[in-house]
C-alpha cells in the first residue's frame, strides 16, 4: 500500500477535506510559503493565516487551510511562530471588510461580473451557502465534507457579457473554494431538450452547426479577455491542469484570487476563479493517501435496520439537459476517491460528441491513464450482475460505475419501488412484492438508451442494488432487483480503485 509521507496529526485533516491535503511540491514558487517540520522530522510547506495561543491556522499552497497545535511543530518553527505572535498588529474595525489589495474595488469587480460573487476582499473565507444565496445558484450536492451548487442559466442572464450555460461554485467545510463558469460548449450549445429522465430527448438543431459554435466561443473568448483587460490589465498564460484535461488559459489576478479564462477548440470557453496559490500551481494536486482515503470509504458506508447496505456521501453532479452521463459520473467517483475531476474535462478526454454521447471505451481509456497519475487504478470488468461481487466492493465503500439501457419501463419501475420502499407498507408486505416482480420481470433493452449510473447499495434480503444517476439529488438513490437490472444491463462495470 503507498502512502504519502504527512504530518500524523493530518489524518483527521485530510478525512475533512477529503480531496484537497495532501504534500506540497518542494519547488513552490510562492515567497510567502514556508516549510514547517514536526517533531518526527516530516514537512509540508504553507504559509502562516494566524496564530492564536497554542494553535496556529496554516493554508497550503492549494488553498486549504486547517488549524493544528504548535507543540506539533519543530523547535525552530515553533520558536519562528513564537515571533509573529508577539508582532503587534494594526486592529480592524468591528464590521469592516477585508481589505482588498488591488484599486479595482469588489463593487467594481461584481459590476464588471454582472454577479454578486464578492461581498467582502477574500471569497475564500465566505460561507458556500450564503454566497450561493446570494447569487441563487442551486444546492446540487452536500456532504459532511464537501458541496457544490450548480445553475443552468436562462438564455437572458449574463455573466462578463456572455451566456453561462453551467456555472458551480465548490466548497469544503462550508467555506467556497472555487467557482467554474461554462460558456458555450460541445454539450449544452446542442443540448437535449430536458434534465432528469428527459436526457434521452434528442437535442434540436442549432444553426450553423459547429461552425455555429465556434463563432460563439471566438466571440465570447474575445469580449471577456477584452472587460478582463480593461479592469484588471493586461493577462498572462500559463498552463493549467494534468495530462489530457491540461489547457492554456489567460490569467488575471485580484486580491488572492485568479480569473482563469480558457478555450479549448471544438470543445468549451471557461471561466475558473481559483485562489491565486491554486492557479500558482498550475492546479496540480497531490494524492492523499490510499489509507486515508480507504479509511474515509469504509466509514461512508451505512447498514440500516432494514438490510440496505448503501455508501453515503458521493457527490452529485447534475449532468443538465446534455449527453454527459459518463463524464458527469466519474466525475463523482473520482471526487468522492479525493482525486479532483471536471465533467467538462473529461468529456473532451473522452471525445464525447456533439451534444453529447460518449464513447465509454475512449473515456474510460483517458481516464485510467489520469487516475494512474494520481496513484489510483482503474478496474474493468463485463460480466452478470452478481449480488456477492457487487457487495465486496460496497461493503469496502467503493462505488461501481454500470454500463446499462435506461429505459421508460425501466425507469418507471425503479421510481415506483423507490416511492413503495418509502411507503407506510410493512416491509414483509415489500420483500413479497418485489420478489414476485423479479419472478415476472420482463423489461427491454432498448439501444437508444445507452446510460451509465453508479451502483451505491444493495439488500441480500430482498436481492436488490441502489444506483445513483447523475441527474440531481431527486435521483441520488433508486432501487430495482438484481433479475430486472440484468435484462437491461450492458454487463460492463467500472470502479475506481486504491
């Protein structure tokens, strides 16, 4: 087993940030990071957010930031802490808000964004609830850990001038980490007609075709670059990101936070703003540890009174009203295993088509090869579906990604034995009922409705798994039994591993 080299206190760290703490590269190019050493000779490099008494709060160059003893730490760095403390400081007035270390005020900021993202200097250090109140973004996914909150825009509404078509802002530990703006793009430019079980609903045509989007994306890339430049001054490039989700993006930077603009031909123009240490490096993120990571699934999953054995705590992610199951649901596979992911990414790594569409082998292929990266492995497999397998993987909190047809019977049935679970009914009543539906099953496979969903639970009582679609928390769990999923299976599986 490989486990990274951390301080023995970061167990509990990085169970709460789950994807974020991890070691820092030696080579940071960050003045204001510092190497701190504990007292068994291991490191880890961050910067000094404050000290108060016999703790001091810490954030790593990726933005994380956590709070440990300084008893912890070395002699030298204890006695370097020591010296700020006795620092005097400058007060700030009760109610005043952070100060912000540019010209350009955060009114002007949100005027120039056309959203009210900033309400003080520093986002990092707001709640992700209130901000996404604020700007009446959607929760689309909770944890003790992690959320996010994802908004499908109206065609009128506007951010730097342009159309958004996915925007989602990320936290952890209820504090924002991230915002990730989509303009125009491959999948929802040709999307299909509707979200949820509509997804199968072929998408209208747009004029102009892909030719059309280009337009689009050059038109949109240019307006942005230009308001940016005009408040923020002149951008600088760099590359961002790992393997075959790496880009060029311009950059722009204001008070500890980096606008990062991308376009990517044939494929979407982004917005990310990331805290200005993140876009520093590049936005690589070392691996947490297989054992920390192991220990967290384990304690994900969840035995309840009634025999369901179910993994809680995988993000959503909602897919919208395009073609992107497969990237949409690794993507939460990947997040919940703490290796940072993006459905838009992977649906370029994937070559997922216009509109949507993705070829599961191509996507699978990449994405193997980046989870490798990370110091994960990907299994695959084909084959029956078989309760015992599929419950020595969820016992040990490991999801499973399952290729399948959703079809309307299917999907009919799988939302009527879900409401019937939910129902006042004894559960003897149930097991009798579902048990004569599983003798009689005679569900379809239909071609058309190729899908793929993550496997999340079973119950040996009454034969059935738990599967999650990526169409919002409406469909974060769903039951049918084991004989009815196999008339519908495609037998291919798929499971992100430690």
């Amino acid at each position: 087993m490989k486990t990274a080299s951390v301080f023995p206190f970061t167990a509990a760290i990085c169970l709460a940030l789950m994807t974020q703490f991890c070691l820092i590269d030696a080579n940071a190019e960050d003045s204001d990071l510092r190497k701190f050493t504990n007292t068994k000779g291991q490191t880890i490099e961050a910067r000094v957010n404050e000290v108060s008494g016999d703790q001091v709060t810490l954030t790593m160059a990726n933005g994380s930031k956590f709070t440990i003893p300084v008893a912890t730490l070395s002699p030298a760095d204890q006695e370097f802490l020591k010296s700020m403390a006795d620092k005097p400081s400058e007060p700030t007035p009760a109610g005043a808000p952070a100060a912000v270390d540019s010209d350009v005020t955060l009114e002007a900021i949100n005027e120039l964004i056309g959203q009210p993202f900033f309400a003080d200097g520093n986002l990092w250090e707001n709640s992700a609830d209130e901000v996404a109140e604020r700007i009446g973004w959607p929760r689309e996914s909770k944890t003790p850990f992690s959320s996010s909150y994802r908004a499908y825009p109206k065609e009128d509404q506007k951010i730097l001038g342009a159309r958004p078509y996915s925007a989602a802002l990320y936290g952890e530990d209820d504090k924002v980490t991230s915002l990730s703006i989509v303009f125009a793009n491959k999948g929802d430019f040709f999307g299909a007609a509707g979200s949820g079980e509509e997804h199968f609903v072929k998408g209208k045509p747009v004029p102009g075709g892909v030719e059309g989007l280009r337009m689009v994306m050059e038109r949109d890339t240019e307006a942005m670059s230009a308001l940016l430049t005009e408040k923020l001054g002149e951008s600088s490039r760099q590359k961002f990101g790992e393997g075959e989700t790496r880009a060029t993006v311009q950059r722009w930077d204001w008070s500890g936070h980096a606008f990062l603009l991308s376009s990517v031909e044939d494929e979407y123009v982004s917005l990310a703003v990331q805290p200005t240490a993140f876009a520093d490096e590049r936005g690589r993120v070392a691996r947490t540890s297989d054992a920390e990571v192991r220990e967290r699934a384990r304690a994900n999953v969840e035995t309840r009174e009634n025999g369901d054995v179910i993994i809680k705590n995988i993000p959503m992610v909602d897919q919208g009203p395009k073609g992107y199951c497969v990237p949409a649901t690794a993507e939460r596979c990947m997040r919940y295993l703490g290796i940072p992911a993006d459905m838009y990414l992977l649906a370029m790594a994937g070559e997922t088509q216009i509109g949507g569409g993705t070829s599961v082998s191509v996507l699978f292929d990449a994405l193997e090869r980046d989870v490798k990266r990370k110091g994960r492995s990907l299994e695959k497999w084909n084959g029956e579906l078989k309760l015992r397998e599929i419950a020595k993987h969820i016992d040990d909190g490991i999801p499973i990604m399952w290729a399948l047809f959703s079809t309307k019977e299917f999907n009919d049935t799988a939302n009527a034995r879900t409401k019937k679970r939910a129902d006042d009914s004894t559960w003897d009543e149930y097991k009798t009922e579902v048990a004569a539906a599983a003798e009689n099953a005679s569900l379809q496979p239909d071609e058309e409705t190729s899908h793929v969903v993550i496997i999340t639970g079973y119950n040996k009582e009454t034969n059935e798994i738990a599967f999650s679609d990526s169409w919002g928390e409406r469909y974060l769990e769903r039951w049918i039994t084991i004989d009815e999923a196999e008339l519908i299976s495609q037998h291919r599986f798929y499971m992100v591993d430690l």
